[in-house]
C-alpha cells in the first residue's frame, strides 16, 4: 500500500534554511506545532554518493558520505512530515537521490528559487526557470520516486525587501496547486496569531517560516512564544540527543541570541569546541552526562556487550571485547603506560597506536602494534585516549602483562612515585609542588612572625 501524500494545504512549514534545518531544529518546529518541516537544501551530487546507514545507537537513519561525513540525518518521529529539499539540475542525479531517500522522508522538493551564484552557476535554484525543458525533464523523471515535488519559485529579492503580499495573492489566484507564501519575518509575522493574516492576506493555501522560526521556533505554538532562553535549552537537548555536529549546534544557538552574541553567554557559546562546553555554558552537563550513558549502553548492546573477554583473532589483529574504565585505574596510572615501560624493559619499539573515528555516532577504534603484532578491543569507545587505551588493555592481558588495575600489587613496570599518585591526599601534592615550604622555618610561615614583612 503506498504512502499517503503529504497535504501542503492549510499547513505552517518550517522552511528550508542552510546549516538552520537540520535534524534538532526539525524536531524542535514539530514540537512547538510546525506541521511540515524542511531540510537545509542538500545537493544531488554529494547525496548521490552517500550510503544509507541505520544508526542503532542514535536511532535514526544516516546518509554518509564517503568521507564519512553524515549529510543528511532523520528519525522516525518526522518521517511523515519531513521535506527532503534538494539542489539539482540532473535528471538522472535526482531521481537517484529521490530513489534514496524516499523511504525516510514524505517529501522531495526540489529547489527552483535559490538566486545565489553558488546554487546558480550550475544550473540549480533560480537558473532552472530560464530552462523548462529541464525542469520538465527533473519533475518528470519518475512518478513514484517521490510522494510529492513542489515548486517555489522565488523572486531576486534578498530577506533586507519587504514581502510582496500582492505578488503571492496573483500567483495564487493563477494557478491550482497549493501555494505557499514565504517572508514577513521582518515584520508582518512575530507570533503564531500572525500566520493566519499573513496567509489570509496573501491568499496561499500555506504559510512557511523561515527566520521568524530560526530566532524563536517557538512561533509555531498557538500558546505563545516562549522565553528564547527556554527554546535554546530545548534546542540543545535535541542537539545532544541526536549527536549534532557541535559547530552546527554553535551556529543555530548564535542566531538565537541575536543581539546578545557578545553578552557573557554568547561569548562562552562562541568559544565552546564541544557540545559538552556549550551544555555547560547552558548549566545542561547532568543531562549531558545522561544522555552519553545512555548512548554508551546502546553501543555496548549493538556491539556485544556480553562477550566473553577473551582474545579473538580478526585477520591478524588480535581483539577482545574490554573496555577502559577510569575508575579500576589509580590516579596518574594507565594501561598505555604500563605498556610502554613493559616495551621499554623488553628493548621493544615504541607501541604504535591507529585510531579510527566511526560516522554514525563519532565513536573511537584503535589498534595497537606491538613487536609486529596488533591488538585492538572490539567495543567502541567515546573518545581517541580511551580507544587506544582499550587497545593497549588488550595488548597487555594477551601477552599476561600487568595492566595497573587497583589491587594487583607491584609490578615493577612504573615508579612507585607515579603508582602513589595522590595517595598521600592534597596536603602531600601540595608539598610535592612547593617543596621549599618545608625548608622554611615553621615562624616565617606567620603573617605575624618574625621573618614576616
């Protein structure tokens, strides 16, 4: 049975905004009352080298590029109301793309309106209505590729113009398909109570958001706009949810704070490498700790987490399913250490370590190469340092090796100073840091002493 098509009459969309309208933002329209939302414009030519991965872990579908870059990411919460927008001057490329994505979207649209030199300078966006036959031949190239295509073609005007509502009710009243108005950001839509006067006076079928949504998606909410300050928060924990590339979820948050980009939180905002840095400029890090938990057990269950830890030979790499845990570890001690004085004691080379990043959820693999041999655990770890621990883990129970683990004793393989670390508490560190307070006479130490001055 096929798939209902997606209703574009009397509906509020989202619209499609570059580095804006991806998958947190989408998700965060449709919670504050979005019926539609669009995707960034993605073009034919990088889609059409994706592949289309099933992620376990985030539990959404990917489209990966060849460079492992994630280019396109969706869930099955939109998948009825998500518009794959698309960027194209090729028929066969965009049939292919469609034929791609048609499964995880409701829609393909395809972008006719674009007047920017590099969507136009190939043939895309705006270029294509001095070209009907091409776009005849794109519209045309399958009846069953996509549930729907729409066309929304746009003027050469820039988002600085007003909105030419007369323009919009003419090209309504000329036509029988739906048609969508766009604009009035600036000044004819502030609320959801908008929507209606501007659709009623534009004479559309719909009505799309564009930066109105991007300031404050709660404008789709018929309760009223929000604080932003609560609709960042909320962006944010979908951003963390689903993995969002952090400068992606930078970019998105900068445009909500408008004017207050340079205030005391937009400049932590700014400078935060991480989503990690930017939930804590958000006071957000327990619900970012819990949500990389939860991540982690995911992975542990579609990796296996039960194995038996016992080594395996995968080709020529030895693997066992071990994980590095901070916690079974003293302070300052780690496996890759042990590991390297073990190499060092035995006149070996120094251990090599490969790391590899996986797309889907940004996990670490390492292998370690050892005397001509390799190692490497078969979990994925959050980060490089505990990947290539967890290969060097693997190394070391292999060869019999002590590791470092809390209660095996003496090794011999680290000084006692490092194996004691802090055990002697903060005042013992302390001393280990200023050793010259303990050669000064117990008086002089005193503001009110003799030595004082």
């Amino acid at each position: 049975m096929a798939a209902p098509r997606l209703s574009f009459s009397n509906v509020t969309a989202l619209a499609p905004m570059v580095r804006v309208g991806t998958l947190p933002m989408r998700l965060l329209a449709l919670d504050y009352g979005a019926d539609v939302v669009y995707c960034e414009e993605l073009i034919d030519l990088k889609m059409v080298q994706c592949q289309r991965v099933v992620n376990d872990v985030l539990q959404t579908v990917d489209f990966v590029a060849p460079d492992d870059r994630v280019m396109f990411r969706t869930c099955e919460r939109e998948k009825d109301r998500v518009v794959f927008q698309m960027g194209t001057a090729d028929p066969d490329r965009a049939l292919a793309v469609a034929r791609l994505v048609e499964k995880d979207v409701a829609a393909v649209d395809v972008n006719m309106g674009c007047p920017k030199e590099y969507s136009t300078k190939g043939g895309m966006g705006a270029a294509l209505l001095s070209d009907p036959e091409k776009i005849e031949a794109v519209s045309s190239s399958s009846d069953t590729a996509w549930p729907s295509l729409l066309r929304h073609p746009e003027e050469e005007e820039r988002p600085r113009h007003p909105v030419h509502c007369d323009y919009i009710q003419a090209v309504a009243r000329a036509v029988s398909i739906p048609v969508i108005a766009n604009g009035g950001s600036l000044d004819l839509v502030k609320t959801n109570a908008d929507v209606a006067e501007f659709r009623a006076a534009c004479g559309a079928s719909s009505v799309m958001l564009a930066r109105a949504a991007m300031w404050n998606a709660s404008v789709f909410s018929s309760r009223g706009p929000l604080p932003v300050e609560t609709v960042m928060e909320d962006y944010l924990r979908y951003a963390i949810r689903y993995d969002n590339n952090a400068f992606n979820t930078k970019y998105c948050l900068c445009q909500m704070l408008r004017d207050k980009v340079e205030s005391v939180l937009g400049k932590q905002v700014q400078a935060s490498q991480t989503n990690a840095e930017i939930s804590e400029a958000y006071g957000l890090q327990a619900f970012y700790q819990q949500t990389q938990d939860e991540l982690q057990a995911r992975r542990d269950a579609s990796q296996g987490g039960g194995q038996p830890e016992r080594p395996v030979m995968d080709g020529d790499v030895t693997t066992m399913a071990v994980r590095f845990e901070r916690r079974e570890y003293p302070p300052q001690i780690t496996p890759k250490m042990f590991l390297l004085e073990w190499s060092r004691k035995e006149k070996l080379e120094q251990p090599q370590y490969d790391t590899v990043q996986r797309s889907q959820d940004r996990s670490f693999q390492s292998t370690v190469t050892v005397a001509g041999r390799k190692y490497r655990s078969s979990l994925w770890e959050k980060s490089k340092k505990f990947a290539e621990q967890a290969s060097a883990i693997v190394c070391l129970r292999t060869l019999g090796v002590p590791e470092g683990r809390i209660g095996e004793g003496e090794s011999g393989l680290v000084c006692k100073r490092k194996r004691e670390g802090r055990a002697d508490g903060p005042a013992g560190a302390d001393r280990r840091k200023r050793p010259h307070v303990a050669s000064v006479p117990e008086e002089t130490q005193s503001n009110g002493g003799p030595g004082a001055v």
